[in-house]
C-alpha cells in the first residue's frame, strides 16, 4: 500500500516551448523545486491547463518526471478526462508507476448528468483499472467543470470502493461545503483538501488532510509551513500572510499570473506561456502585479538571492 | 475544393458493444442507412458522446465508414476537443481522407475565456492542419459546452480565414441568435445550420443551409422531405409534423431516447446502451415512449415492413 498523501499539494503549472508543446526540461526542474519546498505534485490539475494536453502528453510529461528521479510517491497526477478510455489509459499508467494516488475529474462534457451516471463512471474506471494500489482522489470543481461531486455520490463510491476512494479536493470555494466532507467523511478517513490556500488553516483544524492550491506553485514554503505549525499561537497571522499572497497573485487570472512570475523570478519569460484558450497576462496588469508583489515583500528562493546579487 | 454541405445532418449516435468499446459494424449499418435517408454524417457530435470516446475511437470508426465504402463526401466530424493537440490530430486525419468539413467544438473546460483566447486556439488548428481543403463548421451549444461562439469571434475568423471558415450549427436553442447568424453572415457565404430540426423551416426561410438535428438519427426522411419542399404549400404541416416527432422523442433525455427507439426498431437492444456519465432510460419512461411513438404513428422504414410482416 503506499503512503496517503497529506500536506500541501501543487497543482503544477505546465510550461511551453515557443510551438506550444510541453517542455519537459522546465517541467522537470520547477517539480524539483516544489518537492524541495515540501510541496507534493498534483501534476495535470486544473491549473496545468492538463485538459488542454492529450492523453500522450501527460504520460511524457509523468515519465520525464520518473527518469529524472522524481519519486512517484509525491505525485497526484489528474486522470479525468470526458472519456472514459482516456480516463482509464491515464490511471492505469499512474498506477503502474506507483503514484500514490491520482486526482479525478468526473467526466465534465455533458451537464446534468445523474449521480447514477457518475458513479457508474467512476466504477468502470475502478474496475477497468482493478489494482489494489489505486487511490482516487475525487476533484470536486463545479466553477469549472460544472459537474459537481455530491455527498450522495461520494457515500455510495465509499461504500463500493472504501480502500480505493481515498479522499477529495474541494474547488467548490464554498466553505460550507468543505464543513460538511470534513464532518462527514474525514471521520471515515477519506481525506479532505480544500482546493486554495485561504482555507487551510480552517480545513487543518476541521481535521482535513491539508490543501491542493494554485498558489503552491508559487509559494510552497509559507503554505507548507502553515501546514506545519497550524497549532502554533501565530498560525492566524500566518494564514493571513498566506492569504494576502493569493489574492495578490488573483489580480489577473491565476494561470496566468503565477506562469509570467515565475518566468520573472527564474529569469524566463518563455514560462509565461499558455495553450489556447488561455491567455496571458496583459503587459500593464503584470507590471502592476509584480510591484504589488515586491511591496509585499514576496519572494521565491532561491531566485531572489541571484537576483539581489546581480 | 471539396462540395459544400447543405440539408439535413444527423450526429450519429454512437453503438456500443456490452463492454462499452464502439461498435463498427452497427455504426457502419447505422450511417448506410442514414445516406440512404438522404441524411449527412455529422459523426462525433454531441449526441455521438464523441467527447466520450478517446482520439483512437473516434479515428477507428471513421475508417470503418470509409472500408464501408461510405464517401467522405457526406461526413462532417467532430474534431473540437478541449486539447488542442487532439483537435489537431482529428482535424489533420478528417482532412486527410476527404471528409467535406468538420464540426469544431472550442475548447470547453475552461470557462469565461475570452475571444481572443478562442480566435487563437481555432487559429492555432487551421495553421497546423494546413490544408486549403479544411472546411470548419463552428460548433455553438452553449447549454453543453458553456463556451459561446460569438458574432465578434465569427467576424475575426472570417476575415482571417476566408476559405476555410464555413458555418456553424447553432445549438442555442435560441432562435434570435440562428437569425442574427443569417442576417450577418449567411450572405458572405458562411452556412448556417440550425442545431435542432424544430428551427428548420425557419432557418431555410431566413437562407440558411440546412439542420444538423439530433432526431436525424430516427426521422431522417421527414426531414429531409421538409427541407427539399420547404417552398411546398404545406410546409408548415410538415414541419409541424417534423416538430410533433422530436418532441415526442424529448420525453426522456434525447440520446437515451433514440438509441433505444433504434434498438427496439432494429430488434436489437444492445443498440440502447450509453457510456457513462450517461444513463439508459428507465424501463417505464421508455415504454410511454415507444406506446405515444406509435400513438402518433412514427415508422422508421425498412424496419416497419419486417415487424407487421413478423
């Protein structure tokens, strides 16, 4: 059985080449950092733009991960995909390279589908997959994929599956509903994440597993070490820190503000590609976001050392 | 340059064998009849649930069509995926054996993405298919994708794209919207295609080309009777007639509705089933269904002549 993952997780931003393919060499290095700063990798998440590469593309970017020593217990690749094959395919292969679990869109293409329809989903790719080593992490995100996991749902697949359905990312932003898994179903062991930083500290103390969040790409360290010290006297002010941080980086949409400043703390700006439909930041919006964050002192090392000795 | 699509289209309905893989030979059945019925193959639409079949699926029924001898000149596929590299793939494979245009879906996971972000992905498929033979028909279904093709996007393209940017099917289900596209580009020689049979007379009115109608899978002579008389006298009965069927069909969700209707028609249940998240009618619905279907007097010819002589 592997190790549950706990913590915080990034859902880790995928970089391009100037033809828009995948860059494995960047991809590679910005994991290497973010497992150096706690983070586990939630690699093909919403914020990887993953639905916006193929089904071939996520296993060379998974494997370029493996051969540069990168250690599958780290990992939550996104499986999800509208079609069941592709889903399959994914899980599989994140299953037989011993992920230590893969994080799961429900099929998001067609709307007001029933909670029959969806279980019957996730169970075929259980059974198709059939491994004891697979644990779902169910990617509750109703803003974007509009098809959300209910309660309903999730006790039923508990009741079918209790060793493989292993928890949750909540992306709802509605706090009332992370409550509501972390009365329910975190007693059971199926782990709550609150899908963005600002709620971690209430979903530690809510007994959740920890937090699955944009941010992490950009500010593992101090979410981490919230994470860490959510008992300690200041984990108040902490949160408030790791708070003000995200909703700087929520100036302009967050894929593309936390590409364009990695790019500018790396010394990149290739990093600041998106695949269509996505956009990137507009030049002044940027400018102002990187001066609002230098005001509030952010930093990612080990960047800024270079950067200050230059 | 390949002939331009006119008339009526059917998004074929996808066949699936008991373990869910697509089934060939009854698709191959399937699409010979619609020909037959004067119907077009908008294969890998909507009601397809192509968006639940992987890129290989969708590759490995459009050649079973053409072994099947059906000419590529009434195909329409479906090629718009959320990846853009899988949109490519489809797009570049449909062109290369001669399909008479595609049906482009933008990318829809992503949500409030703006026009820019979608004139570059449709920009970044035309560029890298190549072809002076890719004819594009817009895909716009908002209640499905939650993505609009708006008059501003059109615009864009057109000027951009003169030759390759061929209409749309409007799948609004808002009339005011099928007339603006006529009123503003029908004229420039940009087809448009309402996405439901009940706006055909309308849209033939108003100049359009035709109807790419889910019930094109069960009534695909009526229909296109409707459109090859629509300056008849008694169009309006007849589409009042066209209208009465689909109606009938939408007592349950319209997919789940014509498979088993196909299923029932051909003596052939294995033709109701559906890849998840979809379900299968329930039992009783299906038979209200089918009592009201020959109520009103629905044949769906050969079959009708087998089952009275059975």
């Amino acid at each position: 059985m592997f190790p549950k993952h706990h913590g915080i997780l990034s859902p880790v931003v995928t970089p391009f080449r100037e033809d828009l393919s995948p860059d494995p060499e960047r991809f590679v290095e910005h994991c290497q950092w973010l497992v150096s700063q706690n983070a586990g990798l939630a690699v093909f998440g919403t914020n990887s733009e993953a639905n916006s590469l193929s089904v071939a593309e996520r296993r060379f970017l998974l494997e370029a991960l493996l051969l540069a020593g990168i250690s599958p217990d780290r990992m939550m690749p996104g499986t999800g995909c509208c079609s069941l094959t592709d889903t399959v395919e994914l899980t599989r292969h994140a299953v037989a390279v011993g992920c230590a679990g893969v994080l799961m869109l429900p099929p998001f293409y067609y709307k007001g589908v029933s909670d029959d329809g969806l279980f019957r989903a996730y169970s075929e790719v259980i059974q198709r997959v059939g491994s004891p080593n697979l644990r779902i992490y169910l990617y509750h995100i109703p803003p974007v994929a509009q098809i959300p996991i209910t309660a309903r749902l999730i006790e039923r697949l508990l009741r079918e599956y209790p060793g493989t359905i292993a928890g949750i990312k909540d992306s709802s932003g509605d706090w009332s509903n992370t409550e509501m898994l972390l009365r329910n179903f975190q007693p059971q062991g199926f782990d709550v994440f609150c899908g963005s930083d600002p709620f971690l500290l209430q979903t530690l103390r809510g007994g959740g597993a920890g937090c699955i969040t944009a941010t992490g790409n950009v500010n593992p360290a101090m979410i981490h070490d919230l994470y860490a010290n959510w008992r300690a006297s200041d984990a108040d002010a902490r949160q408030a820190r790791v708070t003000q941080i995200r909703r700087t980086f929520e100036m302009i949409p967050l894929i593309a503000s936390m590409k364009a400043v990695i790019g500018w703390k790396r010394k990149d700006p290739q990093w600041a590609e998106l695949r269509p439909p996505l956009d990137r930041a507009p030049k002044d919006k940027l400018e102002q976001l990187c001066a609002r964050l230098d005001e509030i002192g952010f930093r990612m090392d080990p960047w800024e050392t270079d950067r200050h000795d230059a």
